[in-house]
C-alpha cells in the first residue's frame, strides 16, 4: 500500500507527495507519498530497481522530479532555499570516489573545504570513527572498512541535521556494524534524521524506527517492523522440544485451536513446530498447558523482517 500520510501533518525533516520519476516509458519511482520525522531512523529497502536509489538521487537534488513535490529540512529540492539547506545534509554514497594518494585527514579535510565545514573538526571525526592511528596514512593503503569508515566522517562533517546513507555497512566487521550503529542512535537522540538503505534486512531489523518497502517504484508498505507484521498477518511459528512419547498427547491438546498447522523440525530429534495465526497465540500457549514437564523447551519466532519482505513481494518477485 503506499502512504497516503499527508506530508504536513506533523513537522517533517524529509517530505515527499505524490512524487515521480519517469525515464522514457519507464517509472522507476510512480506516486511515492512518505514523511520522515525529525530525530528518526528511517530505513529504505527493496529489491534492486524498485527506485530506491532514484528517490535517493531526487531528495539530495542529483535528479529532478518528473511530478511531485519533496522537502529537505523544510526547503523544496526545486526551490532557491534548497541550496543553503544542503548544508545540514550528510550524504554517504554506495560507491564514494576517494583520491588514493590523499591521506585520511588530508581527505576529510577536502571534503569539508567543498562543503564548508570546519577543519578543526576533521581530526575529531577520525578519532571517533577509529581512524586516528592512520590518519596521516595514504588512502591507497585503507582496508575497504577502512574506505568506509572515511566515507561515513565526511558524511558527518558540519554536523548535519538529515543523513541519507546508501549501503553505508559494506565492508565492515560485525565490530565496525555495531559501533556505526551506536553512533546513529547517539546522532538520533540529538534530534538528527537518518534515511537509511540497506540489503542486509538483518541488520536494519532491530536498529531503525519505521521503514518502507518499495516494489516496482511504489512504497507498498510503511511502519515499525512489528506494524509491517501486522499489516502482512504473517503467522508465529512456535517451536516445541519434547519426547516423542509425548506426540500424541500434543496433538490432541491442539486439536482444540483452529487454524494450525504441526510438523517436526528437519534434522532435530523431538522438535515440533507450529504455524499458527498471530491472533491464536495464547489460545495454543494455553492449549499446551496440560502437557506439564513433558514440554522440555518452547520458543515463539516472530517474523523476520526478511519474511515480510519476501512475503510482501511474493515468491517470483
């Protein structure tokens, strides 16, 4: 479904209405309508060309609008304002160009001669992003966590107030990831915006506010993760550890909910798994109550981010 949210609601940091992009015949983005409040992390995701990167293109101003209208911390992208808001947005590419017989420090600080910003804060940002021990050192010799970890301090210079960060984890080490995110909500507490895109479902799960999910240039879902469950009626999967002796008492003690379904787990001995609707959860959790120390172990899995979006597209999207 795509947001019909107005977009001046609620004061927003990012603000798109009825937005679209048109190369020839092709939409790549078609009537998207999405506002982003000030102080969220906000993540973007869907399959490769669902208009992702194009949206991102048209709210940093790299690409007009072929219709619609967007706002960037208040100011139109089409409009005069628009040049001297670019000044409170950090943008960190997929693919950032760097100069690789430019040191780290003398790299930052050609970025925030381009845009503006202090140098006394580039050696800051490269201690806080653990770059200070090869500060000094050519980029050539950076490790692509490395490369990355330079890309997201020049992303940071002049304090921006709404980041977009396109694929901003690749290349970095599960120590790196978590640390980068840390930062994010620390900037996110401060009352900073953040647009995030990311193939790595996982990893955007626990970490953002809401998200979007675009198919085929439209946003055909909006919310927290535990929203989009919701809005997809996706069901819990329970899974039992017990003896097999057990089995047939299980059964019976189930066959009093509707709607379920019950199969042993491939590859584990005594593991029973249950599909069955979000809404008939603590029926079956009452329903297995007579089976007492019998139950050795139970476990609730709720949908993952990855089986909403997969859900959403369907299996030959």
């Amino acid at each position: 479904m795509t947001s019909t949210t107005p977009v001046n609601e609620v004061p927003a940091a990012i603000a798109l209405r009825d937005v679209t992009k048109h190369f020839g015949a092709v939409h790549a983005v078609d009537g998207v309508s999405l506002s982003v409040r000030r102080g969220e992390l906000f993540g973007l995701i869907g399959h490769n060309g669902a208009g992702k990167s194009t949206l991102f293109k048209m709210m940093l101003g790299l690409l007009p609008v072929s219709s619609g209208e967007i706002a960037i911390a208040g100011a139109s992208v089409r409009g005069r304002d628009f040049r001297a808001a670019r000044r409170q947005i950090g943008y960190l590419p997929e693919h950032l160009a760097l100069y690789d017989n430019l040191s780290g420090i003398e790299t930052l600080r050609f970025f925030a001669r381009l845009k503006g910003a202090d140098l006394a804060g580039c050696a800051p940002l490269l201690e806080r992003l653990g770059l200070a021990a090869a500060a000094r050192r050519p980029v050539r010799e950076y490790s692509k966590g490395m490369r990355q970890r330079l890309g997201f301090a020049q992303a940071l210079l002049g304090a921006p107030q709404v980041l977009f960060l396109d694929e901003p984890s690749n290349g970095l080490d599960p120590a790196a990831i978590r640390e980068f995110y840390a930062i994010l909500h620390e900037l996110r507490d401060q009352g900073v915006t953040v647009l995030i895109t990311s193939h790595i479902l996982a990893e955007l799960q626990e970490r953002v506010d809401r998200l979007a999910i675009m198919v085929s240039g439209r946003v055909q879902a909006l919310g927290s993760v535990p929203e989009l469950r919701e809005q997809q009626d996706m069901p819990l999967h329970i899974v039992l550890r017990l003896p097999p002796s057990a089995l047939e008492l299980l059964r019976s003690c189930l066959g009093v909910v509707p709607g379920l379904s019950l199969s042993a787990v491939a590859g584990q001995p005594g593991q029973q798994l249950i599909s069955c609707p979000r809404t008939a959860k603590m029926s079956v959790l009452a329903a297995l109550a007579p089976l007492g120390d019998l139950l050795l172990d139970l476990q609730i899995q709720e949908p993952s981010l990855e089986d909403v979006f997969f859900g959403l597209r369907g299996p030959h999207a």
